[in-house]
C-alpha cells in the first residue's frame, strides 16, 4: 500500500521553528520590535521570546540595534536569499542571453544549473535552421557525463556531486558516451583547464554542443550557456567559430546579472 504523501495542512507545525518563522515574518513587516513587542505578538513569555531570538541572533539572521535594545533582521537573511534571487535572475535575464545567442547561431540555446544530481534547463530558445535541433524544455533534467552543460557543472561541483555520480555504472546513451570513470575525471581536468566543455554525439547521435560557464562575483560557477547543433552544421573543426559567440553570450550574462568577470584557477 502506497503511503499517503504529506501536506502542509496535514503536518503538524514544530512549535519552536514556527515561532522562529513568525519572529522573522513580524521584522519583515516592521524594521524593528523589542523581545516585549515580539512576546505579546507571538503570544508567549518574554523569557520564551527572548530564547528564540537569542538563536536566531547566534544564527545571523537578527540583530540587536543596539545593547539590550530592539530587534532587526540580519545580514545572513540576504545570504540565504541570494541563491534564490540570483535563480530568478537566470531565469529572466538568460532568455534574453539564449535569443540573442540563437539568433547569432541560428541554432538552439540553453541556460541550464547544477541541481540534485542533473544538469536542469532553465531558459532555452530555438534556432531559425531548416533541420534543427528539438529544444530542451524548461525544467529538463540531462545527464552531468553525457552533455555539454553536464560536463561544464560537474567540472566545478561539489566533491558529493561527483561521487554520487560514480557510485553506479555510468548510463550510455550513444556509442560516444564516456563510460569510463577515469577518463571522464581525465576531460572534466581539461574542462577547467580550457574554460568550456562540449559533448560530441554523447547524449544523442549526430548532434554536438558546446558550454561556457557564467561565473558571479565571487568567482563561483552559477549557470552554463550551450549551443546545440547537428553536427554536420556544428563540427569539431569548427567549435572554436561558435565559442567565440557563446563566451560573448556569457559575458554579456555576467554582465546583466551584476557580476564582474572572475575566473577561477583550477
């Protein structure tokens, strides 16, 4: 028998994270309030009010104004923020990127990110060729060591990413697919060495494309730019006629999202 899926409406609130939740939510609404205005909001003791923000403050997401005076949000509220603002801003700023890139190529572009194991597409657009390429939808999840923005993400992810990945066989999906644990480990090497990647008929047969990184401004890795293309029309003798345009496109990216051009040492 399937168990039921849980709700918010069927799982009980943890009572102390709840109050924690409503703590910030009342100083997002007010700049400031004292441990006595935040008790009587709350509805509990003072000394119970107090606890909570004592963590919270340990936690660097209140801050007191003052010695023993009033409350306010703290700078680790806009570190946890920015993963997710910074998403946002893929999303709407890399539509822009990919139309301007296809429409330079006139072939099929994607911005995709690092997330639970896969490559995911955040923002495509499609090429105005005759015989294209299907573009990858919004939310499509690829292979990290058969594509091009997998290899790219993998090269500079977290050491559990890549473990994670080698604890299984490796699926093929062409003749082309790299299989091989070392060697895979050998080109991701290359990959930072060179500064972009790219998969040759390894996700699928007769297609080729290439990946540059977008990096912010602490030099991290936060999204990949591709162009994908028929191999015939994209082929290895001439990847270096395409990167010209997608390291511009990322660039151009970096540029729109507030970030300056950091690149990281391998």
């Amino acid at each position: 028998m399937a168990m039921a899926e849980h709700t918010p409406e069927t799982v009980a609130p943890i009572q102390s994270v709840d109050r924690a939740i409503q703590i910030l939510q009342f100083l997002t609404e007010a700049p400031e309030l004292s441990t006595s205005e935040i008790a009587r909001k709350l509805g509990v003791h003072r000394s119970t009010a107090s606890r909570l923000l004592a963590t919270l403050e340990y936690r660097d997401v209140v801050e007191q104004v003052s010695e023993r005076g009033a409350y306010r949000l703290g700078l680790g509220i806009l570190r946890m923020a920015y993963p997710v603002s910074t998403r946002f801003d893929l999303a709407r700023d890399g539509q822009a990127i990919c139309d301007a890139l296809a429409e330079t190529t006139q072939e099929t572009t994607n911005i995709a990110i690092l997330d639970q194991g896969h490559a995911v597409t955040i923002t495509q657009s499609t090429g105005q060729q005759m015989v294209g390429v299907a573009g990858q939808y919004v939310g499509q999840r690829v292979p990290l060591h058969a594509t091009s923005t997998g290899k790219l993400l993998l090269a500079y992810a977290p050491d559990d990413v890549w473990q994670q990945l080698v604890s299984q066989p490796l699926e093929r999906y062409t003749d082309a697919t790299q299989q091989d644990v070392s060697q895979l480990s050998e080109e991701l090497h290359s990959i930072r060495q060179r500064g972009w990647s790219a998969a040759i008929g390894e996700w699928e047969e007769g297609i080729n494309a290439l990946a540059v990184p977008v990096w912010d401004a602490t030099g991290q890795l936060v999204a990949v730019v591709s162009v994908t293309a028929p191999a015939f029309r994209m082929p290895e003798d001439q990847f270096d006629e395409f990167l010209i345009h997608v390291q511009a496109a990322a660039k151009d990216f970096e540029a729109r999202l507030g970030f300056s051009r950091v690149i990281p040492t391998a």
